[in-house]
C-alpha cells in the first residue's frame, strides 16, 4: 500500500464516515455534535498530500476515524469482515436484531442499517429510508480491502454496539490533542501521502516546482485538482477543529485556558486563509483552457509562444506565488496551533502529578 501510483479505492472518504456515524448516533437519540465527533476522531486536524495523485488524500487515513470516535466516546465496536455476501448477510441480519448499528460501504457511498422487518429485507438510513433485498444490497455492497484500514478483501461492516460507559470530557480531549499532534507532527509516508505540516510542505515544494519550470499541463493539473474537494475536506476539518476546541474550553482552567485560546486564534486563522486559498489557488478550468489552446496552436501551426499562451502561463504563475505565500502563512498558523495543544497537554499531566 505504499506505490503513488496505486489505483484509489472506492471506500468513503474518511469526513464522509463520520456524516454518516454522525446520523447513526442521532437515529439512536445521542446528542453529538458533528464538529465534536470531527474532533476526537482526529479528522478536525488531518491534512495529507501526493504530489502524484492529488486526490489520494481524501482517502487516506493514520487510523480508522471510525474506531477513534467510537472508542473515545466510549461505544462497544468491532470491524467485521466476511469473504462471501452470504455470510455478511447474515451477520448483518444477526446484529441488526441484537439493536447494533452496522455502517456498510455501499456504491453510493456509506450507510447504517438500523432494523429489518422480515428476513429478506434490511432498512438502510444515510440522511433518508431505504428498504434493500438481499439481491438489491448484494448490488450496493461493495467488496474493498479493508474500510479505512487494510484488511483481505471482502465484505465489510462497522458495527457499533452499547455504550457501558462514558469517559470524562476532559481525558477525551486531552486525548483528541495527543492525536492531533501526531497527525500533524508525523514525518511519516501513510500510502504514498505527507501528512500534517510534511504534506504543506510537500505541496509549497510541489507548487514552487512547477512554478518555476515551463509549463506542464499534466502535473498542473494535480494542483487544480487540490483546489476542490481536498482543500473543502480540509477546511470543513479546520472549521471544526475551532468549534470542538472552543466546546472543551469549559472543561480545563487557568494556564490550560491561555493555551488554548491560542490554539482557536490560529485556527481561526487557518480558516481564513483556506477561504483565501480557494479564489487564489489555480482553477482546473485555467489550465484546461491552456491546454486546448496549446492543442489548437499545434494543428494549425501557429507558434507556441503566442500571446494567449504567455498570459495563460502569466496567470498561472501569479497565482501559484500567491498561494505559496498564503501556504507558507498557513503551515505557521497550523504549527502556532498544535503546539498551543500540546501545551495543554504537558500542563494537563503536570496537573496529575
């Protein structure tokens, strides 16, 4: 699992899982907030980046989100595998009965199943009521290797059982930074992806790279691509990084709250600067236009270095530096903040001795 140039998976991409865990918990009358769950599950802080394939980071995990969240909030979980539909099948008919809720990866994306009213059928719920057959789920269901982790391939399904009990806000919390700091500190490569302050520092290198080369309209594209759903994942996690840090906020004191205004200060600023990135970064319909202009001026001859190429190639050099120096803000906002946690940390556990 490590090759850039392996293929994308079709699993949920991991903001996608908490929605739906998010809608599960709700369907079983838990109060939790969106923005909370984005927190302890550590998605409020993910940031990963391939230079080769740039879309690879939306599915790209450190660990399963899944997991993070239900077992900080104190859920019985299990991740259930099964080589054939039949025994999956089954087993999800057998958990649907004991009142388990079982998230499955389905074609359209991921879903729970909340009961079954006879033994043919599963009720499914991801925002609306779907009734499946055991034919019409065999269609949806996908078989992957692994949902948000490794795994044989197979069938899989993310069962989450009772809550036995429930863990003080403030340990959560001081866990969600611990894990924060890992994601952001990490010098590791997870399936050919930076994360954390690595990756911005992969993409400045990536952007400087093709900003000072001749145009290529290829690798361009993988920096376009960015400017879509990736930085949205990014700034929907950042968004709820200052939300869930301002929740806890009524849990810790004294030199702990100093810290951790900190935090929500750069925070802040690092949604202000991804808002900024979206006008600013190049557009994947720029560089579209470049490349059928470059295409047009090959068939009929005409120079390649007419006056729509170099302002094309202008254009995307203006805003290429532009979004280095707002990138190079960004990763100082984002390195400001996670030490404003880790802060937190270190005066958290002084506190225990």
């Amino acid at each position: 699992m490590n090759s850039d140039t392996e293929s994308l998976t079709e699993t949920p991409k991991p903001d996608d899982s908490i929605h739906i865990i998010h809608e599960a918990f709700k369907h079983r009358k838990e109060e939790i907030s969106f923005s909370y769950l984005m927190g302890i599950s550590g998605e409020a802080f993910r940031f990963f980046y391939n230079r080769q394939q740039s879309n690879k980071g939306m599915h790209t995990t450190f660990y399963n989100p899944l997991r993070a969240a239900s077992k900080a909030l104190g859920f019985e979980h299990e991740m259930i595998y099964d080589n054939t539909f039949q025994a999956a099948w089954d087993r999800l008919q057998n958990n649907v009965q004991l009142g388990k809720t079982a998230l499955i990866p389905l074609s359209d994306g991921c879903s729970f199943l909340i009961e079954n009213d006879n033994p043919n059928t599963v009720v499914c719920q991801n925002g609306h009521r779907y009734e499946f057959s055991f034919d019409q789920l065999q269609e949806k269901w996908q078989k992957l290797d692994g949902l948000l982790e490794m795994g044989l391939r197979g069938y899989y399904q993310f069962v989450v059982g009772g809550r036995p009990y429930r863990p003080k806000e403030r340990e959560m919390a001081l866990g969600t930074f611990r894990s924060a700091s890992k994601l952001m500190r990490s010098r590791r490569k997870i399936s050919g992806c930076k994360m954390g302050i690595s990756a911005y520092e992969e993409l400045i290198s990536h952007m400087q790279k093709l900003t000072d080369q001749q145009q290529d309209t290829g690798k361009r594209h993988e920096i376009a691509k960015w400017n879509r759903e990736l930085l949205l994942q990014c700034l929907e996690g950042r968004k709820a990084a200052v939300s869930y840090i301002e929740f806890v906020r009524k849990d810790f004191e004294k030199e702990e709250l100093e810290h951790l205004d900190r935090a929500t200060i750069a925070y802040r600023n690092v949604v202000k600067l991804l808002e900024s990135l979206q006008t600013t970064l190049p557009t994947q319909s720029s560089i579209a236009t470049n490349s059928q202009l470059t295409k047009r001026r090959f068939i009929l001859k005409i120079p390649a270095f007419g006056k729509n190429c170099q302002t094309q190639e202008k254009e995307f050099k203006l805003r290429s530096k532009a979004s280095i120096k707002l990138l190079k803000k960004l990763v100082k906002f984002e390195s400001d903040g996670i030490s404003a946690l880790e802060d937190v940390v270190r005066v958290g556990e002084k506190l225990k001795m």
